[in-house]
C-alpha cells in the first residue's frame, strides 16, 4: 500500500511539473535581464517537450541582437527568429499566445526593420480572444499588464 501512496505522489509530482514547465518558460521569458538569463533561458527551451518552446526560442533567438556589437549578425538573429514565429503562426493562427509573442517583438523592434504591419491587427486579435483563450490567468493578467505598453 506503501508503494502506491509514493506511486501515487511521483506521479502526481511529475505531471506537475510538466505543467510548471509552459509556466515556467511563459514567466521567465518575461524575466530575462541579462545575456546569461537569455542563454539559460533559450537552453531550458531546448531541453523542454511544450510544444511551444521552440516557439519562445525564437524569439528570445531575436533578443540576442541585443547583445552583439555587428549589424550583420543582428540581422541573422532577426531573420531566423522571424522566419520561426512566421511559421508557428501559419500553422496556429487563431493562437493568442503565438500573436501576443508576435506583437511584442514588433512593438521592441526598430521599425526601419519593417516587421510592425500587423502590430495592430495582432493588438486586436489578443485584446478580443484573450478571456476566451485557455491560457491560466495569471499569465493573461501578465499579458493584459504588456499590452498597455504597445506603442501602436
């Protein structure tokens, strides 16, 4: 009987988990305030089986301009993070989370670099389906708390 309390909690323990895991990726994507929390964060993402880290590592792929001195590489971080969040999009284009990540790289980005087209479309489509959307509630507090910061 023992063994199937402790089964029973390991169990209960690793689903937990790998629920923690999407939170935990989503919360500290937010957190990242150093080129060491980047590189821990886009390797966390690697090592995570949500379907959506690869998703965040694409776009923390793109913060990484921030910390390289040629524009030359800047760009190659903007291209592949772009061409990744393009094709998770196309693929999920009803998703609140994938348009949010979206906009938020829009609304950080230099606009000469002409990736803000959609900003306001994407504004649109988050502020609409955020409440019906599935994602817990304190990460839709989190996003309604960044929306205010859009500069569209």
């Amino acid at each position: 009987m023992k063994y199937w309390i402790v089964f029973a909690l390991l169990f209960h323990w690793s689903v937990s988990e790998a629920a923690g895991t999407e939170m935990q990726i989503r919360f500290a994507f937010h957190r990242i305030a150093s080129e060491n929390d980047l590189n821990v964060f886009i390797s966390n993402c690697e090592s995570s089986d949500w379907n959506k880290a690869d998703l965040y590592k694409s776009v923390a792929t793109m913060r990484k301009a921030e910390y390289v001195l040629s524009p030359l590489k800047k760009f190659e971080y903007f291209k592949l993070g772009k061409e990744a969040i393009e094709a998770f999009l196309k693929a999920n284009p009803e998703d609140v989370e994938v348009r949010y990540l979206r906009l938020m790289v829009q609304n950080n980005l230099p606009k000469f670099l002409g990736y803000s087209s959609q900003m306001e479309e994407d504004r649109l489509f988050v502020t609409r389906n955020l409440e019906s959307s599935n994602l817990p509630l304190d990460f839709q507090s989190l996003i309604r708390q960044n929306m205010k910061t859009i500069k569209a």
